[in-house]
C-alpha cells in the first residue's frame, strides 16, 4: 500500500469511527460478518485497528478484507433537520 493510500486512511477513519465488518480474508479466527466496532488507530501499514462490540480486537486489512464506515443515524437526521 502506497503512502498517499494510508495518508488518506488515517484521515477516512480516525480513532472513535465506527465500522462495520462485511467479510474477513483468510484470518484463521474471523470476526463474524455484520459485527460492528470503533478504530482505534491505523497503522503506518494501513491496518485499521478496531474494538469491535463483541468484544474482540482485531486489525481490518483494507486490501483483504471487507468492511464500510457506519454513518450514524443522528448526524443524518440532523443534517435533514437543519435544512
């Protein structure tokens, strides 16, 4: 993973974005599709490192794994209130 990848990492997701988990790779102990968690950093590798709800801490490889950022409900009826 290139620099300028990573760079745009650390800014797409920093400490306390929550995350959902679509799929892991070929992790021998996956988290379970669906389970949710907060970043708690991203390494200078690219890996999100999340707490996940369950319990478990895990890094999310952005090249094996798959996974999207949860927008939260508030800020959207926020925004929709405000217009």
């Amino acid at each position: 993973m290139n620099d300028a990848k990573i760079k745009w990492l650390k800014e797409q997701y920093p400490p306390g974005t929550r995350v959902q988990l679509d799929k892991m790779g070929d992790d021998p102990n996956p988290i379970e599709p669906g389970t949710q968690g907060s970043v708690v950093a991203v390494d200078d590798a690219g890996t999100i490192f999340c707490n996940f709800d369950n319990g478990r801490s895990l890094g999310i490889c952005p090249e094996a794994d798959s996974f999207h950022k949860i927008i939260e409900q508030e800020e959207s009826h926020a925004f929709e209130m405000s217009m």
